[in-house]
C-alpha cells in the first residue's frame, strides 16, 4: 500500500509536499528553478548538464546487526566514483552501468513509497522528522529511524596527507547546534573542482533488521539547504533520497541507491524532477530513462570492467521532447557562430570573405574590423603562458633562421646568410605582428620560397646576370601583383581551399621540416661520429645489469596532496616543459662535454656578401629591360606567396580555434606586399607565414578549462588572441645577433630536435596521415572512424591514393629543375579537387573532405544536416567528422 503521512491535519503545509495534483503547487518566488515554457526548460534544465550541476552521494548503512553506521561508498557528478575500501581512495571516475532489475526495483518502491515535493525543511533535522512520519512505522521503529538518521556519516575525505582521513570518528547523532559543516568538508579538495552554484543530492541506502517491509522516501527541498555532515562536500542539498529495508539476499539496496544516483546524475532526469509535480511525474521521469537505456546481454561482458569516460560528452539536444528540440535548435546554432553546423570553418562565407564590390573594400574592413580589438591585441598578452610561448617559438624561430640563413647562404654562394635571415625575420616578423588582421602569425622563411630563391639565382648565374638587383625587381614586381590581388578581393578564393588542398599544403611542409632535420642529424655523423661501444671517448661507460635484475638509482616520490600550489606547479612545468627540456638538453650537453656543433650566431652586424651595402643598386650590371622581364618569375612567384599565405590563414582561422577576434586576409596579404618591397630593397630574404611554426605558436596559447569535476575532461576556450608573444619573439630574434656568447652554448642537435617534433606532430595530426595508415592496416585492426560508417573502404583508399599521388608530385617537382612550375603545381590542388566531384559523390566527399562552396548550395540541406551537425552528437552519425571542438591540426608543445 502506499505509505502516506500521519497527522495530516497538524501539518500546514502539507499540500507542498505530499503528492499533490498537476497545477496545485502554489508558484513560489523561492522555489526551484522550474522552467516556465518550452525554451526556458530546455535552456535551464534540458539542455546543458552544466546549467544544473548536482553533486549526489551515496552513504551506505553497514554493520548491521552490531554497530550500525552510515559510510560514504560512492559519489557522482558527472560520472560515477567508488571508494577502494582496501587501497584507501577514490576510483577513477567511470561511466556508471546499473541492472535493469535494479531500476525495475526502484520503480516499484517509491511507486509505493513516499514522495515529497517542494519540502520546506530547512535543516536536516526538520527533514528527519518529516521523512520519519510514516503511518506504516510505530512510534518505537520512527524513534529507532530518527536516530539512526541523524547520525554523522563517515566521509574518506582525501587531506593533503597520503592517507584519506574519515570526517567523523564516532558516530553519532548530530544536532541543530552541531549540524554546521566540519572542518574536513570545508578543506575538501573536491569542493574546488565544483563550480558556482552546484547543489547536492544526498542517498542513503542499506539494510535494517527491525524493518518488516522496505520503504522508500524520495524528497526534493523547496530551498536547498546544507544538511550539515551529511555530505562530505557542505553544498546545498535540493534533492533526499531514502531505500532501507529488512536484509535480502545480494546487495539490492546498495544497487538501488546506485541507480538513483544515476538518475539523478543524468541532466534529462534532474529536469524531470525538478519540474515534477506529483509521483505520476517522476514515475514518467523513470519511464523515459529506462526507453534510453542500453542493455548489454549477460555473459557478453565483464561487469567488473569500468567503462572510461568519452573524450567528449554527447550533446543532449536530441533527448529533448520533439517541440523543445524545434525551440532550441536552429536558434542555438545561430547564436554560436563558433561551432558552425556544417564544421566548414572560413568556408562559411563570414564577413572576412565577403565582395564588397570596391577597390580594397576588403582592406579597409579588415583595418575597421582589427582597429577595435587593437589595445585587447597587448592587453590580453598579459599571462605567464605567454611567456612560455615566446620562450618555445623564439627558438624554433631562431632554429629556423639559422637553418634557412644556411642554406639561403649555400644556394645563394653566399649573397645572403645567417645574418640576413636575422635581421630580416626581425624586421619584417615585428613589422607584420604589429600591422596584421591575423598576430598569430609567424612570418618565416618557407621550403618553397627556398626552393624559388634557389631557381632565381641558378637562372642569374648561368646568364650572366647580377643577382639582388634582378632579384629586387622580382620583388617589385610580386609587391605590385600581390597588391592588385589585394584591391580586387582575390583573398575570397580562399573557400576553395578545402581540406584537401589544406591537407596536402600541410604534409608538404611537414615533410620539408623532417627531410631537412634528418639530414641535418645526419650529416652530422662526418664531422661528429657516433662513438661505438666499448669506447671512452666521452668518459662514460654503460654496463649491462647482473642476471639478478637492473637496479634503478632513480626513486619516485608521491605527492603529498592535491593541493593548489603543487597543482600551480604542475601547471607550471607543463607550460614550460618544452624549454625545460631544452635546458636539459644542453646543461647534459655541457655536464658530459659532448663533441656537439653549436649554435653559430654572427658576431658582427655588416652584410654576408663582402663589398655590398644595405640597398639593393636597381639596376647594377643588368640591362634595362631585365626589370620588365622580371614581371614573368615575380608571377609564378606571387601565385606560390599567395598559395602560402592564404593556405596557412585558413588553416589559423578555422572555425574550430574559436577566434574571436576575426581572420584579416586582405590585410595580412597587403602587409606581406609592403614587406616584400622592404626584403628586396635591403637584400635580405623573402617572408610568408610559416604553416608549422604558426600552428605551434597558436597550440602553445590555448587556453583550456581549469579542473573540473572528476572524470570531466578539461575543455578547450579558445586562444589567447594578442600580438605581444609574436612581436617579443621577434625582438629578440633580432637581439640574438648580441647574444652571442650565451646563444654559442646550445647544441645543434637539440635545435634540430625542435624541427623534427614539430614537423612529425603536425603530419601525424592531420587526418590524411590516419588514412595513409589504413592503407597499411588490415581491416579487423582498422579503428572504427566514422567516414568507414558511410564510405566503402575502397573509396576511401582511391581518395587517399589521389592525395598520395597530388603530394608525391608536388615533392618530385621540388626536388627537380623544373621547380619553376611550383606555384602552379600547388595552384592545381584546387582544380583536383574540383575535378574528384566526378569520382566521388557529394556524401562521399562530405566524410572524407568538405564541400567547395558552389556544391553547398547545390546539396539538399535536409538530407544532409543530421549527420553534420554540432548539436546532435549523440547520434552516431552526427560526431563531427574532422573538426572536434578542440583544433584538429595539433602541434604538441608539452
């Protein structure tokens, strides 16, 4: 029968908690927060998790029949947590997995429970009285209850010692002077991770012998109040749950609070019951979520096994009710710009790319645009993570002027060198970081424009010609071109850069940066051979251990606790790992006094080329007519500087990075125009963005979420947007030609290493190198990625060969005489494209690439959005494919 509360008449305000029709709670200002129509509900409670964060916990009544005691056993946030008894602490954070027959169970017990509804308790005692007015209970069995209630529960509350400390040492029975939180519930650690406004609900499940028959109380507070110890963290508690009974046979009622943690721990269930008005509503609540479970057959896995958490948690959008899902869709989408529906980052048409349809109307909104975040651009730059940015890309930017300043020296016979790579990567770096619609940039000396420079002065020295003033009109004319393709707009053109031109772009640079470490390193192995074994050149001696076992002189010692300070510490360390191990690098190097090249800085600031000056002679020993001619190189070449620039723009500004601030196309071409007139003018070599060091300057400035709740990976924010980190990394590029005596210290080789790691973490990131590895994977090893889901893995081998084909080309031509045809080579990667719209139909090419933008408008919308939305990424086909809300192209800096 249903258990209904003794003395009815004695309780005023009855109506507000017992169960009570639909439309006869009385609209209180201080009730909870109840939705009042479709789009508040889904905005409030249905929608994110985060927007009603409940913290539950599970005390457990052991010891039955010698001395009973409530103990703390499980906790849940977002995932669930055990406590390991034997080891002393908290499991890790695992998805939880519940009977079926539990949640069965559960249902029919609060089906003829108790159920109070907007309780008006303000104390834990007020709420054992209520919970303990149960007709069914005689006085002596509602005392013996009442008490048992009210004593303190055990927490294993994690110090900042080794060992877990429990928050009571007796229990024992608390009251209304003694039910402020204790000491240990303040010092949680766990309360730190919680965020603002988090509430708590409290489960209390276990066996009682003098029961005859179960009984189950479900309550949920008017006003959420902290029921003193009663949870190891002193939140406001808004929901109370009760299950005890008499002894049976498992563990029943331990999995039946377990199922109601879940319950409450699912965001769709917390608005459910929150909003219910009767036990009708929250049987209904319990309906729904038992149409959304998923059952795994018994004896097809171990239920032993925890279940990690997901990288990402699925988006709650389409367990809305159908009408909620119709309020809150489109608009939520419209409202986040950020997370385009259709993940096609700068493809989407945004006001960067559209035609204004005047001379440099582009130009000019792009200046507009950047002039009203410029004094954010210095002000943002103020973070110690900006100072591990300028430490890590000041080095790879010097590795990458002394590396490119060489060869520049030995493809030029020494008309330009280290000196000149400095000084200009200096000058015109800082130029651009102050000027530019995109800072982030770092402007470098390019293997493509390595490869042109190369051409240039081969063509002038088998004719006779005088190279930097030929070279100077070449770049004359480039200034001139890039500054025509600035006035008409041409930067629009940028949306048919998709993916795969992206991606080949990315792979070619890549491969640049490891063919030429490699080489690099071995080239090193003349001069400096590696010493073999049983040598002593170095003064060390490496044995091999005893039969016993190897024997380690390297302890490990724990931390103490979790702390703030060791956590600062942490955070600390990881920023600056990169230039840690950099020092190490070379204090080892200096420790064993390795045979190692080092850092070659010029000591003296005058030209690499003996007897010429700052300023290029126009015309020198050329003829005249040399400078129209020139027009026909400076051509090819502003069509590979404007491939290079723009490629990389597009790939800084995806969608996906959350850029606030907006991209600036037209202006980053105009200023790498003004710059090329600078470069050609004083001698010093030519500069576009760098793909990989771009990506890890903006990788070392993400900014993630603090810690969160257990098992909650930290999510991505976005960048740190300013101009500073770029602008210092330049300065001091240009000091290094001072720094001379400290600079001479750094080993080579670990320069060499800074290329390496970033070229093979930018190849290894993208997703054509998960697709060149299928091609080498059998099929029963291949992991499950969505695009197999949809595209036969044939298909998806043909468009991998195609890129393979595309990139293998693109090298050959480098490598050869005919280089000179480069640009149009990289040019052709967008008419390929094009073209694999005949191989390949429009889904396929959605999976394994991007729309160009004529097929958007082409493809039905209808048939598409569901498996290329953002927002409904529960459904398996509606993950996004390429673009996670974290970047995808990730160049590791920790």
């Amino acid at each position: 029968t249903e258990m209904k509360l003794s003395g009815q008449e004695e309780f005023e305000v009855s109506r507000a908690c017992e169960n009570v029709p639909t439309g006869e709670l009385d609209n209180d200002s201080g009730s909870g927060p109840r939705p009042d129509d479709p789009l508040d509900a889904a905005s409030g409670k249905l929608g994110d998790p985060k927007d009603l964060l409940l913290f539950i916990q599970l005390n457990e009544l052991l010891g039955w029949p010698q001395a009973l005691e409530w103990r703390e056993t499980g906790r849940w946030v977002l995932f669930e947590e055990k406590f390991e008894v034997g080891a002393g602490r908290w499991s890790a954070p695992h998805v939880p997995a519940v009977a079926l027959s539990s949640l069965q169970k559960l249902r029919s017990l609060l089906a003829k429970g108790l159920v109070l509804l907007d309780c008006p308790a303000q104390s834990l005692l007020e709420l054992v009285e209520q919970v303990t007015r149960v007709e069914s209970l005689s006085p002596e069995l509602r005392g013996q209850l009442k008490a048992l209630l009210l004593q303190r529960p055990q927490h294993p509350i994690q110090t900042t010692g080794a060992s877990p400390c429990w928050g009571s040492a007796q229990p024992r029975e608390a009251s209304r002077d003694e039910e402020a939180p204790l000491k240990e519930q303040r010092q949680n650690p766990l309360r730190q991770k919680l965020s603002p406004g988090t509430e708590a609900g409290a489960v209390l499940a276990g066996e009682l012998g003098f029961l005859a028959h179960p009984l189950g109380v479900f309550v949920r507070l008017r006003d959420p109040v902290v029921l003193g110890p009663l949870t190891e963290v002193p939140l406001p508690s808004r929901f109370f749950c009760l299950l005890v009974g008499p002894p049976t046979q498992g563990r029943s009622y331990h999995e039946m609070g377990r199922a109601v943690a879940v319950l409450l721990s699912d965001p769709q269930f917390q608005g459910s019951a929150c909003r219910a008005s009767n036990l009708q509503d929250l049987l209904a609540a319990l309906d729904a979520f038992l149409e959304e479970v998923t059952v795994l057959p018994p004896g097809r896995w171990d239920p032993t096994v925890r279940i990690p958490p997901p990288k990402c948690l699925p988006s709650q959008h389409k367990r809305l009710p159908a009408q909620l899902q119709e309020a809150t869709g489109p608009s939520a989408r419209r409202r986040a710009p950020a997370e385009d529906p259709h993940g096609r980052g700068p493809h989407a048409p945004g006001p960067e790319l559209r035609r204004t349809g005047r001379l440099f109307g582009g130009l000019v909104q792009d200046v507009r645009r950047k002039a009203s975040w410029y004094p954010s651009d210095f002000s943002d730059a103020l973070h110690p993570q900006c100072l591990s940015a300028v430490l890590y890309i000041y080095l790879a930017t010097v590795t990458n002027a002394i590396t490119f300043g060489g060869l520049l020296g030995e493809a030029t016979d020494g008309a330009q060198g280290v000196l000149e790579s400095f000084l200009g990567t200096a000058v015109a770096g800082a130029a651009f970081c102050l000027m530019a619609g995109q800072p982030l940039t770092i402007l470098s000396s390019t293997g493509p424009v390595l490869v042109f420079e190369r051409l240039l002065f081969s063509f002038s020295r088998d004719h006779g010609l005088d190279y930097l003033p030929f070279r100077l009109w070449v770049g004359l004319w480039v200034a001139t071109f890039c500054l025509v393709l600035v006035a008409t707009e041409a930067s629009v053109l940028v949306r048919y850069f998709t993916r795969f031109t992206e991606e080949g772009f990315c792979a070619l640079i890549s491969l640049i940066f490891i063919y030429d470490a490699v080489g690099k390193m071995l080239t090193l192995t003349q001069a400096y051979p590696i010493q073999r074994p049983g040598s002593l050149a170095y003064g060390c001696l490496c044995q091999y251990p005893e039969p016993g076992g190897n024997e380690s002189q390297w302890t490990s010692t724990k931390p103490k606790g979790e702390d703030d300070i060791l956590s600062l510490v942490r955070k600390m360390l990881g920023d600056f790992s990169s230039v840690l191990a950099i020092l190490l690098g070379c204090g080892l190097d200096a420790f064993l006094d390795l045979a190692t090249p080092k850092l070659l800085v010029p000591r003296e600031f005058k030209p690499t080329l003996p007897g010429r000056g700052w300023l290029v002679s126009p015309f020198g020993a050329n003829p005249w007519w040399l400078s129209v001619a020139a027009a026909l190189p400076a051509l090819l070449l502003s069509i590979l500087i404007f491939m290079d620039q723009q490629i990389t723009g597009v790939i800084l500004n995806r969608a996906e990075y959350r850029l606030r601030k907006g991209a600036g196309f037209h202006l980053d071409l105009f200023c790498v125009a003004a710059l090329m007139l600078l470069t050609s003018a004083l001698g010093l070599p030519w500069y576009v963005s760098a793909t990989v060091i771009s990506l890890a300057h903006m990788d070392s400035l993400q900014r993630e979420s603090r810690a969160g709740v257990p098992g909650e990976p930290p999510s991505f924010l976005g960048i740190r947007e300013q101009r500073l980190t770029g602008l210092v990394v330049f300065i001091l590029t240009g000091l290094s030609i001072f720094l001379a005596p400290v600079l001479k210290f750094i080993p080579m080789p670990v320069l060499y290493g800074i290329f390496l790691s970033m070229g093979v973490a930018a190849i290894s990131s993208i997703q054509f190198t998960k697709r060149v590895q299928l091609l080498l994977m059998p099929a029963k090893h291949q992991p499950d990625l969505l695009l197999l889901r949809h595209v036969p893995l044939s298909r998806v081998h043909l468009f991998t060969a195609i890129q393979l084909a595309c990139l293998g080309l693109l090298w050959i031509i480098k490598s050869t005489p005919a280089a000179i045809i480069f640009p149009l080579m990289l040019l052709g990667l967008v008419g390929v494209r094009k073209a694999l719209e005949w191989v390949f139909s429009p889904q396929e090419l959605l999976w394994l690439d991007e729309p160009m933008p004529e097929k958007e408008r082409s493809i039905p919308e209808t048939g598409l959005e569901p498996e290329y939305s953002f927002n409904r990424s529960d459904s398996e086909d509606s993950e996004l494919r390429y673009q996670p809300k974290a970047p995808e192209i990730n160049i590791s800096v920790n």
